[in-house]
C-alpha cells in the first residue's frame, strides 16, 4: 500500500486505500490558515488581471525590500521563491553529492530533495513523548556531515525549538564548515517568537527558509523566500529557473506583508482553539505533541498502531494526515491541522464517537 507523502488532495489517499470519498468531508491534513486569505486579497482580485499581462519582476524588487525593512536584513541576503519547496529543492542541488543530517521527524521533502542530488543522508532522530534532544548526541553526528536540516517549528510536532538551542548548534556547526538550513515556514503562527534572521549577518553558514503559503493561505500561488549570506545567495540564485515566480505572486505577497493585523488576529485564533483541543484531548484520553502552532500530532496511546483510528476518521469524513513516510513516527502519530471552531466541533464529535467505541483500558 502506497499512501500519498504530502496532505491535501484527499481522493488520492482515498484511492490509494480503496475507499470511497464521502460527499461531505473536512481535510484536517493541510496546514493552512483557517481564516482563509487577508481580506486585501480578495478586494483587489480583479487588479491582479493586469499582473498577467505583463513578465513579473524577475528580481522581486518591492516585495524583497518590504520583507528587508521588516526583518532589518539587507536585500541582497534574500532570495525569493515559488513556495518553500522549490527553495529546498535549490538547496538539494547545491548540496549535491554531500552527506546531509536531517533532524526527524521532519518535511519529507528534505530528504526527497537531496536523495534527487545524491547526497548521503543520516538521520538524527528526536525521542520520546515531547520530541526531545541530546545536544551532544547530535553534535556528534552533525560534526561528520556537510550540512543539516532543522525544522522549526517542526513539521509535524509543531514543537518550536528555541533560540538556546539552534544558536549552539549553528556556533558548532560553522567550526567545521557545516551549513544549517533552517526551515520556518511556520515561525508566523508562534506568539512569542525570535527571528532568527539577524544572525545570518553573524553566521555565514546559516540559511532561513520562510513560506508565505501556509499564514496567509495561499498555497495555490506558491510564494516564498529564503535568509543567507550574500554568497549563499548569489550561488542559489544561479540555479534558479527564469521567471521563477509570477506577477499575481509577488502582488499578493505585497498586500500580505502589508496586513500585520491578519497575523495577529490568526495567532490569537489559534491559540484559543489549540487550548480548547488540547483540554477535550486530555479529557479524553488522547494523547497529543507540545505543539505551539497550528497543528498537532495525536494518537490513541491504548492502540499501537493508528491504522484504525485512520481508517475510522477516513470514513467518517474527518482527513487527517498520515505519518508513514515520516521516520521516527511510521505511522504511530496521525497529524491535524487546527481548523475552524465548526470543523475542530467536528473533529472533537467523531473521536468522542471513537472513544466510546474504543474505551481505555484503565
């Protein structure tokens, strides 16, 4: 059984188990924002008719200056790109043929692009209830490799890891010319967070990816953009398609840089909803990460495998997203996006349902 590696397009996975779609149903497996796009995107749609008719900037001059004064980083140490992913597949291509640690769980396609270079891939595997760490344990394996990906937030922990503990690792990683890449494409949906852009001025082996896609719900545009040195940037640049990222792309991004009330009235909504979840979970004897953002994992700790809690919510019409392809979980975790309070009702309705069905064992 081949299960599809990313959320979203839920007929494939149906397919791919031999179920049938229901009519009605609620995808909990992509983490979008709930509250849909910035208003602005919608008052000025018909605007975005001219950006067709004409070639997209292919420097992003506007968006990368608006994105330079808000994160005080200079220009020239920003690279624009069509969503997250085609920056982590620039990133495979530079790395080609290197040996590469990937902190797990993580992204899939960290691997994915890297595996299409033939780099040599390890992991470092996080353990035990909250996904935790052994600095030195790390270390020690980070020292022997020419780059790592860390994810953080963490995807699919939702786990944020903090500035005392990236900074280290960044410090050691450069003494023995090692570069981190940094993927925080979900660092906007955390209330207390520290940008850790500034230290690409202090560190020339450290990369920051950062994905527009996921707050201001807009994955069908495809827009993103990656923090490095100036050098880091001219090399990634030089691999880069033409055109990379179209008109409507880079006008949207402008008017979603713009609206800094949308971010926060999305922060607060997800945080009230994720504290609402997180209490039935405890009520109900699910066992859920330390997520800070806006999506968990979860599992029924009285089953060992989640297969059939997958299937169960499947065909009730709840999607969540499978954790198969992600190393260290193989299933053992299913991941939820925080929704809207109607949908999370839902949710919170059905596993209510399966845990009546499906009582502890205590």
């Amino acid at each position: 059984m081949k299960l599809p590696s990313h959320g979203s397009n839920p007929h494939y996975l149906y397919e791919a188990l031999g179920l049938n779609l229901p009519e009605k149903y609620i995808d909990f497996s992509a983490n979008i924002n709930p509250l849909g796009p910035p208003v602005a995107i919608k008052e000025n749609w018909s605007r975005f008719y001219q950006d067709i008719l004409t070639y997209p900037d292919p420097f992003a001059t506007k968006l990368k200056q608006l994105i330079s004064e808000k994160e005080d980083v200079p220009t020239g140490s920003l690279l624009m790109g069509n969503g997250g992913a085609e920056l982590i597949a620039l990133i495979g291509r530079m790395l080609a043929g290197k040996k590469v640690l990937i902190v797990q769980p993580a992204f899939s396609e960290y691997e994915t692009a890297c595996k299409a270079n033939q780099c040599e891939i390890t992991y470092y595997q996080l353990f035990g209830p909250d996904f935790e760490w052994s600095l030195d344990d790390f270390l020690s394996k980070a020292d022997k490799v020419d780059a790592v990906f860390i994810c953080s937030p963490n995807n699919p922990t939702g786990i944020q890891f903090p500035p005392s503990l990236i900074e280290p690792i960044v410090r050691e990683c450069e003494k023995h010319d090692c570069t981190v890449i940094l993927d925080e494409a979900f660092y906007d949906f955390l209330d207390d967070y520290q940008s850790f852009i500034p230290y690409i001025n202090q560190y020339t082996n450290l990369m920051i990816i950062r994905s527009m896609t996921k707050m201001y719900a807009i994955p069908g545009i495809r827009l993103g953009y990656l923090a490095a040195s100036p050098s880091v940037i001219t090399k990634l640049g030089r691999l880069q398609p033409h055109w990379s990222i179209n008109s409507v792309a880079l006008s949207a991004g402008l008017l979603c840089m713009e609206d800094e009330s949308f971010v926060r009235k999305t922060i607060e909504f997800i945080r009230q909803e994720r504290e609402r979840l997180f209490y039935f979970y405890q009520d109900c004897e699910f066992q859920v990460s330390p997520s800070k953002v806006n999506f968990y994992l979860l599992r029924d700790p009285y089953c060992e495998d989640q297969f059939e809690l997958f299937c169960y919510l499947l065909q009730g019409g709840i999607i969540p997203r499978h954790t198969f392809n992600f190393p260290g979980l193989e299933g053992k975790w299913l991941r939820f996006a925080i929704k809207s309070k109607v949908d999370n009702d839902q949710l919170m309705e059905v596993l209510e349902q399966w845990r009546m069905s499906h009582p502890s064992f205590s």
